[in-house]
C-alpha cells in the first residue's frame, strides 16, 4: 500500500495551480534534515497532499510520486504528478482542531515542508467535505420539508375558508 505525505509550497513560488498547469514536476530545494529523510522515503506511487503555506494556510489538493532521484543525498529530486483539487481548502485551523493531527510533525514542527501522514490524516482531508456535504444535504432536506408542510398546512387551511 503506498504511503501518504503532506508536500508545503509556497504558492507565490509553485502553487497547486501551477502543478495543474504543468502536469508534472521536479520537487527539490529541500534543505530540513528530517524533512530530506522523509523525502527519502518516498516511492513511486506515494500519495501526497499539497498545502500552501503563505496567507492560505491550506491543503489545497493532491498529487502521487512519479520518481525519486538521490544522486545527491543533500538534494534529492522527486517527481511528481498533479492529482485533483481538494473539495475545498483544510485549514492549517482545522488540522489543529482535531486529534488526528496532536502528535503529527505538521503541527509540533510547523516549517517542516515534507511531513508523512497515516492512511488516516489522508482520508481526513476528503472526509472534511464530505462530513460538511452531509450536514449540508440534510439541512437542505429538512428545509425543504419545512416548506413542504407549510405549503401543506397553507393548503388545507384555504379549503377550509
């Protein structure tokens, strides 16, 4: 099974957007001693979140390791692949928010840029809108019932008149 990594950018340098655009890219530059070891242990195959850092604060989507290149174990290079936008943003608030997330480096070193994740913090960042769609889909249905009845009661009470 591959593993999971959250990926932090800088959007005002390589955004999410810019990976859309090109597909693929080499992401390298990476300097932190535990964020180079985590690198390392990329595969091919590894799914990763992207999070830009910045004024968004905010997982924005993700993208899968196409290739892993350690000719130089200072800077090693990995490729990597855009995957799908986020359903919406994750907020570095709301990473904090839940216990997913107490023990991970991605809140106890916050300048770590390559943190691993378990299967899941992974699912975390779909299930956050899928939990908001549900709330949402059930407030949209009870709303509806709502104007249902009154249409019902409106209906009945006309007759009556």
């Amino acid at each position: 099974m591959p593993n999971a990594y959250l990926l932090k950018t800088e959007p005002s340098e390589y955004s999410f957007a810019n990976l859309q655009r090109d597909k693929k890219t080499v992401w390298d530059g990476v300097r932190n001693p535990v964020a180079l070891r985590n690198l390392g242990e990329m595969k091919s195959g590894d799914r990763l979140i992207i999070y830009e850092t910045g004024d968004r604060k905010s997982a924005v989507g993700t993208a899968s390791v196409v290739a892993i290149k350690v000719t130089d174990p200072k800077n090693p290079q990995m490729e990597l692949a855009a995957g799908k936008e986020l359903p919406r943003p994750v907020t570095l608030a709301e990473i904090k928010a839940n216990k997913l997330f107490a023990a991970s480096p991605l809140v106890r070193m916050g300048r770590l840029s390559v943190v691993p994740l378990t299967l899941e913090q992974y699912k975390f960042f779909w299930k956050a809108d899928s939990d908001e769609t549900h709330d949402l889909r059930g407030h949209i249905l009870c709303h509806n019932l709502v104007i249902e009845a009154h249409a019902w009661f409106l209906a009945v009470r006309s007759s009556s008149l």
